[in-house]
C-alpha cells in the first residue's frame, strides 16, 4: 500500500492520494493534504471538514453536494470558493475520507 509523509505524519494512501486509514488523520495533516491542492485552510473550511466527518460518521458515506447544501447548510457557491475544481471531491480528501462515489 502507498504511504506518503504529511507535516512528519505518514499516512496510507490509496493511487489518487487518498487517505486508507482514517485514524491517521489529523489537522496537521488536513493542513499538508490541502496545501497540497493549493488550499491555505481557515475557519469556513473546517466547518466542511467537520460536517463531512460528522455525516461520514452517521451515513458511512461522504455527503454530496446536495446534501451539503441542504443539511450542512453550506451553499453551493462557497464551496467552490474553498474548494475550487471539485469541492467535494478535495474536501474528502482533505478530511481524510475515500474519494465520494460520485466524483470521477
């Protein structure tokens, strides 16, 4: 299994980068993966962060957009702020979750 070294932490990753073990994640790592994607992280980012893993942790899957939206309360529009090229699909990766089912 691929592993690479975020902020002193190695972590197992899948092919895209993904992270394989979530208790391998912390916010030095959040704070390494999203600069990574060119994404300094601040307040409005760790509120999606932590709504990610709270509805990881209910559902067992990453929410989508939709769902973002309507219960996070998270408008579309901001997330591509935080989040641009993919919103979802980098936001996984920096909250340390598998690449959501709907992201190509």
């Amino acid at each position: 299994m691929p592993q690479k070294t975020i902020n002193g932490t190695t972590i197992d990753v899948n092919e895209e980068g993904f992270m394989t073990d979530h208790s391998q994640w912390n916010r030095e790592v959040a704070a390494g993966l999203a600069a990574e994607e060119g994404i300094t992280l601040a307040g409005e980012h760790w509120k999606v962060l932590e709504f990610i893993a709270a509805d990881y942790g209910e559902k067992g899957v990453v929410p989508g957009m939709r769902r973002m939206n309507k219960v996070g309360g998270i408008a579309t529009k901001d997330l591509y702020t935080l989040f641009p090229d993919g919103p979802i699909k980098k936001a996984a990766k920096i909250a340390g979750f598998p690449k959501p089912a709907s992201c190509v």
